[in-house]
C-alpha cells in the first residue's frame, strides 16, 4: 500500500494494541500494510533532497532503512505512543532516521571516491528514478497485479503463506524482508534461508497442482 490509507488512525492504533496484545496475525499484518507505504515515502524524502550515491545503489539503502524501522517498531513497541500520532506516522519518522544514519555511513565508505555523492536537478533525478514509466501504464499494472494476488491468495493455507505469497508476487529476494514480516529474525541466516525456502516450495508446488486441475483434458 503506497499511500497513506483514510482509516490509518483507527486501523493502525487497532494493528498496535493487537501486536502488543500478542496476536500471531498482527506482526505480518503490520509489515504488509506499511513496508511499501515506507519505501514510498523514503523514495520521495530522496527525491526531494536530490541524493543519489555514486558508488551505491540507493535502493538498497532505501530498503535497508525501512527494515530498521520495523524492527526497531517490534522490538520495542511501547516506545510508540498511540495518542501522539498514528502508526505510519510514527514509523516514517522512524524510517527517516534510520536512511540518514544509513546514508551517511554509506557516504563515509565512499569517502574516498571523487564525490561522496550528487546532487541532481530534477530533470536528471527524474531520469534515474522514474525511468520514463507511463503513469497510465502503472496504474493499469497495479489493477492486474491485484487481480493476480486476490486469485493467488486462495491457495494460502496459513498467515505465514499469505506473507511470503505477497513477496514472492512483488518478486522479493531479500531474505531479511522475510525473516522480519515472518517473525523469525532470532535465527541464524541460515535457518531463516531454509525457512523462507520450505514455504515457497510449498507454496510452489500447490499452485503447480492448482495449474495443473484447471488444464483441460
């Protein structure tokens, strides 16, 4: 989700009082709603700043950030105050935080390049970051993959499929988004590869089947 819901208040306040509650469906339900609405945001804060790493990809750094954020947000939840402001507020200030601790580490890495990083008109910024991507094209995608998630989700069979469902449609790779919507972040890389892995196989070979039943004869 990209943008900012109209029920925020009520649904993300609802979200925070049930993770804290200790509800096994919150944690995911939270990086769902928000780990897009985050990188959104982010890509905005850079653009506006006019940043762009020449050593690195600032995606990453981007993705890193908002990684931070919600784990920060799990970890810690009662340092979130409800009555201040909503939950996405609250984690895009979050999010900032972490990009400019993360970006400013990245920059002192670079720092023995020519520039630690650029600054570009918008014209150029454009460019780089919309990559001449009709806005009418996007929306019509946008309806497609909707379309697609809504008929893949009927396969789920538990709220931990119906996360990995969601990133392996939005072709994810990162093995650490997983582990932290998936709760098992206090893993080894190791076992949280394996774990990650055992539910797309599942997920696989269910819609393999699923592909194959609707086949005519």
């Amino acid at each position: 989700m990209a943008t900012q819901p109209d029920d925020e208040a009520v649904h993300g306040r609802l979200l925070h009082v049930n993770y804290v509650a200790g509800d096994p469906a919150a944690r995911g339900e939270i990086f769902l709603r928000y780990f897009e609405a985050l990188k959104t945001h982010l890509h905005i804060y850079v653009r506006r700043k006019q940043l762009f790493l020449r050593g690195g990809d600032i995606d990453d750094v981007v993705e890193e950030a908002v990684i931070d954020a919600l784990t920060s947000y799990f970890s810690r939840p009662a340092a979130y105050d409800p009555t201040r402001r909503g939950l996405l507020g609250y984690l895009k200030m979050s999010a900032e935080g972490d990009f400019k601790n993360r970006f400013t580490r990245e920059v002192g890495r670079e720092a023995g390049l020519e520039s630690d990083f650029v600054e570009l008109d918008d014209t150029g910024w454009n460019s780089v970051a919309d990559g001449g991507i009709d806005p009418v094209d996007a929306i019509e995608d946008e309806q497609v993959a909707g379309a697609l998630l809504a008929r893949a989700e009927t396969i789920v069979e538990t709220e931990e499929e119906r996360i990995v469902l969601r990133f392996m449609l939005e072709r994810e790779r990162s093995t650490a988004v997983y582990a932290l919507a998936l709760g098992i972040t206090a893993r080894t890389p190791k076992e949280q590869r394996a774990e990650v892995s055992r539910i797309k196989d599942r997920l696989t070979k269910r819609i393999r089947r699923g592909l194959l039943d609707e086949s005519p004869d």
